[in-house]
C-alpha cells in the first residue's frame, strides 16, 4: 500500500468509527499527530464541499402543484402548524424577558433625531 492509499483506509476506518486515533496509529504504524492531521484535513475539505453544494431544507413534503387547489385539508393544517409555533416562540420571548429582563421586541437601529 501506498501512502494515499493508507491515508484512505485509516480516514475510512475513523469515520467508520468505534476505533480511537491512539489504535489507527499503532494499527497502522503511524504517529498519532499525523492521523489527527489526516482527519482534520477530511473534516475540512467535506465542509468545504457542502458549502458549495449546500442540502435544500425542506421539512415537510410539499403537494404537486396540480393538486395544490383540491387539497386544502393539508394547507389547513399547515397554517394550524404554524399558528401553533408562533404562539410558542412568543411565549417562549415572553418568558426569557421575565427571566433575564430584557426587552427582545424593542427595535433595533438608528435613532430618529
């Protein structure tokens, strides 16, 4: 084996996990240093990669635009969803105002003068 081919399989195997950085090292003779540097170096570059091809965020799966119209039981029901988590995050700014005694609705910019 290679050096690439090494840094491959021990990146595999971490990543695979339930094998320490100490036990790649003696496993593949290798010092610790360096495999922590190899798995630095993947973490980086894998978050490199998904800022440049980001996941879409999409919780709830949406209704083909055809049957958008004939399914308001769901749209019903989405805005009762959402209602909901208005009233909570209100509720939860309400409470976090009593605890901490600030003001998290005051607005925020350059005063008029």
């Amino acid at each position: 084996m290679n050096y690439e081919e090494i840094r491959k399989q021990v990146i595999e195997e971490y990543f695979a996990g339930g094998v320490s950085l100490r036990t790649l090292a003696k496993q593949y003779n290798r010092a610790p240093t360096s495999i922590y540097r190899w798995i630095m170096a993947e973490k980086k570059q894998n978050k490199k990669r998904e800022l440049l091809n980001p996941k879409p965020i999409i919780k709830t799966p949406l209704p083909e635009l055809e049957s958008m119209s004939t399914d308001v039981a769901w749209l019903q029901q989405e805005l009762r969803l959402s209602k909901i988590k208005i009233l909570l995050l209100e509720a939860t700014i309400d409470i976090s105002d009593e605890q901490f005694g600030t003001d998290m609705r005051k607005k925020v910019g350059p005063r008029q003068s």
